[in-house]
C-alpha cells in the first residue's frame, strides 16, 4: 500500500545503521556478493535472457507483451561495493513496466575486489553490444548512484571511442565525484538515509584502484560533459550526494549539454524504489525521456 514520501523517509532513516554496517562489512575483499534474485512473477511478465558480454554477466528482460524495441542499459548503485539489490529491481520493473523496453542488468564485479580497471573492458562491450540490439530504435543508459556513475563513463567512453551515443541518460543522484569533498555533503549527512562520507571515501579508493579520484573514469564530473546527449537527472533533497550533483548540472550546463533537473524536496537516495507517490512520478518522468 502506498506510503507518503515522509513515511518512507522516516523508515528508511530507522534502518540506516544496519545498512551503514552492511556497507562497511562489504568492504573486506573476497566476500560472496550474489545478486539478489528478481522478485516473484517476473517471469510470467519477462522472458528473462542470462547473458555473458566480456567476462560477467548480464539479465536481459524483453516484455513478453507490449514491448516497444526501445534498449535500456540500467547500471545498479551501491557505492560500487554491493550487488543488485531488491531496491534496484523494484527500479528496473517500474521502467520496465511504463515503457515496453528491453531492460539490461550489468552485474559487474563489486570493490573492493573489482576496480574501474575491470569494468571499462565490460563498459565497451555493453556501448556496442546495445546499440546494435537497438538497431533503428532507441537507446538509452540509466543508473542511480554509483550506477549514474557508470551510465556517465560508459557515454564518455562511447564518445571517445566513436561507438553510437546513447538517445538519453537518465540518472538519479548520480556520484559524479568520488572526492565526496564539498564540506556541505558532511553537513547533510545525518539526513541521508543510507550513506556516511566515510563508507564513501573508503568505496571510492577501492574502485578508482590506481588511477586519481579525479580522473574523468572515476569521477565523470572532470569529463567533457558537453559530448554527453540529453540527460536528466532525478535527485532528491535529503541525499549528501546532492552537493555534487547540483555542481555537476551546472557544469554539463555550462559546457552546452542539455540537462534536466528533477529536485523533489524531501526526497532521499534510491528514493525511486520506494512506494510513494513521489517515486510513482519520478519513474512516470524517468519512463517519459527513455520513451522519447
């Protein structure tokens, strides 16, 4: 049963320490992250194809009615140290659901045993994987968070290297910034429902691995952002990356990019999984710029 945005706000900030310490427990290498499974029913809706594009695995859900031939790259938050999580699924089939779209899941190798070095070859393949499944149709990449990240480089890369651009971004609260500098973002910390700037410092050494926090393949925010195609950007207000991102609009801006900010007050991160009216309208917008 649908929840006000306050209620959800207030429950998902009870249960912030136990994912702090989830987090923190994820840090220690060689630790078992296994996906968490697709909730009951998807395969009556999807038909669900298991993929391997270099080296890791990949979901494909193709609507088994009503599907639109529009491709989707969805890349999976969780400060690139957690797997695919129920949240995330709950994400993917809202999309799923309002656009009729062929939703792929990358499930790559989360730090600290993966790195930014392991995920670029699999970031390549996915940029011409996809669009060559889209053919005359759209293509879009989406993400949240850490997943915003991915779906940022993995259209930078794509510009870079000349393979077809993605038709839109669509990225909620995306961590443009490994840094995760602003002294605004320490401020905001007690309000944020799942994250502390610590986990977060600790997360983003693991995956820039040997390369600078301020390389453009870590932090995108220092890429060209006038070569990204239209993006929106879905954020809410109690989320410490929103510093961040607020500069990162700014700057696509100022570089020419065509950028679109959807600010919710009250809103907090992965708020788009929660069953508020709020994060209905948000996936109402999000499916809206995949359409076209």
């Amino acid at each position: 049963m649908p929840v006000s945005l306050q209620e959800a706000y207030e429950a998902a900030l009870a249960a912030k320490p136990a994912h702090v310490q989830a987090m923190r427990d994820a840090q220690h290498p060689v630790l078992a992250k296994d996906p968490v499974p697709m909730p009951p029913g998807v395969p009556e809706r999807f038909e669900v194809e298991e993929r391997e594009i270099a080296g890791f695995p990949v979901q494909v859900l193709h609507p088994r009615e009503r599907g639109s031939g529009i491709q989707v790259v969805y890349f999976h938050g969780g400060a690139f140290t957690l797997p695919f999580q129920g949240s995330h699924g709950r994400i993917v089939l809202g999309l799923a659901d309002r656009t009729g779209a062929d939703l792929w899941i990358p499930h790559y190798l989360p730090g600290p045993d993966g790195t930014i070095e392991d995920a670029l070859p699999f970031i390549d393949a996915l940029a011409r994987e996809v669009p060559n499944a889209a053919g005359g149709h759209r293509y879009v990449v989406a993400g949240e968070s850490a997943g915003g990240n991915m779906a940022l480089v993995q259209t930078l890369r794509a510009a870079q290297n000349g393979t077809r651009m993605p038709d839109h971004l669509v990225i909620h609260a995306p961590w443009v910034d490994l840094r995760t500098a602003d002294p605004e973002s320490v401020r905001m910390e007690p309000a944020d429902v799942l994250m502390t700037v610590d986990n977060l410092h600790l997360s983003a050494r693991n995956w820039a691995g040997g390369r600078d926090l301020t390389d453009p393949m870590v932090s995108p925010i220092f890429g060209d952002l006038g070569a990204l195609p239209p993006v929106s950007v879905l954020q809410g207000t109690n989320d410490l990356l929103l510093p961040d991102v607020l500069r990162f609009v700014e700057e696509a801006r100022a570089q020419g990019g065509e950028v679109e900010l959807d600010l919710v007050d009250g809103a907090f991160h992965v708020y788009l999984a929660a069953d508020a009216p709020e994060a209905h309208a948000a996936l109402d917008l999000a499916a809206q710029r995949i359409l076209g």
